[in-house]
C-alpha cells in the first residue's frame, strides 16, 4: 500500500516504515504529524485518486530530527568584467518515518458511474450562408504606380 500525499508544498510517494526528507517541519523532535493531503491511494491494486484530495485519507508520521541538507555553492562570474560572486546555501530539512495510512471514511471505489449513451437524433443540415458580394473596384480611386526596378531606372 503506498500513498502520493502533498507535505510542505511538495508531493511525496510514501508507505509504511519509509523515512523521507521533507522540508523544515515546525513539529518538534518525536512528535506525532498528519497529513491530511493526500492526492492517490494504492492499496493493493485498488486506486483511489482524489479530486484534489481523498477526504477521510491521512498518512501518520513520526518526526525523527530536524538537520541540514549539503552545501550548494552558486557561483557567478561574468567573463572579462571582474565580476565573480560566490554564495552558499544549506537546506532546512526535516527526517520523518512513516508510521502508517489510513483511509477512515474515504470512498473504497472511486469510479463515477457513467450515464447510458444516448442516441443522438440526426441532425437536419442548415441552411448554407450566403456569400456576401465583393466590393466592386470604385473607378474614382486613383491607380497605383508601377514599382520602380533598377533595371527600368537605367
């Protein structure tokens, strides 16, 4: 069994005893969380897809501790202007362990039952729209002078 759950922004596949890094958490270390996002439930071959969420679905986590992810550098440099700048960033992550999920309530099957087709009637053909007549050439506009070549300017 395994869920799609949204936890800090970012969408996550999690399943029971799974540890993953998520984004700092304000819970405190060993402290119980729930989400309450959760977007897809597979329990063995049965899909349940929310729409955007499975209402009475939670994934249950345990927070193991809060660290530092590894160091990015981001270095900038424009050639021949004697710009360079270097920076650094670590990011605040938090460990969390699975401990289980629940579907409380939630609908097992999630397929909509689909109306029987029915049978258009044939449509009779519309009218076909006329066309509008051209715009006549009017004799008062004034004619348009041949395009000068280098050819007819020797």
């Amino acid at each position: 069994m395994y869920a799609i759950v949204e936890i800090a922004g970012q969408q996550f596949k999690v399943s029971k005893d799974q540890k993953v890094f998520v984004h700092r958490l304000a819970n405190e270390e060993s402290s119980k969380v729930s989400f309450d996002k959760v977007l897809l439930l597979d329990d063995n071959g049965t899909i349940t897809i929310g729409a955007p969420a499975i209402e009475g679905a939670s994934v249950e986590a345990k927070v193991l501790q809060h660290l530092k992810g590894e160091k990015v550098i981001v270095f900038k440099k424009k050639r021949r202007k004697g710009y360079k700048k270097k920076n650094g960033h670590r990011q605040a992550l938090t460990q969390i362990v699975i401990e289980g999920i629940s579907v409380t309530g939630a609908k097992k099957a999630a397929k909509k039952e689909t109306a029987p087709a029915v049978e258009a009637a044939p449509a009779e053909e519309a009218p076909k729209k006329a066309k509008a007549p051209k715009a006549e050439k009017s004799e008062d506009a004034a004619p348009k002078a041949p395009k000068k070549t280098k050819k007819s300017e020797e």
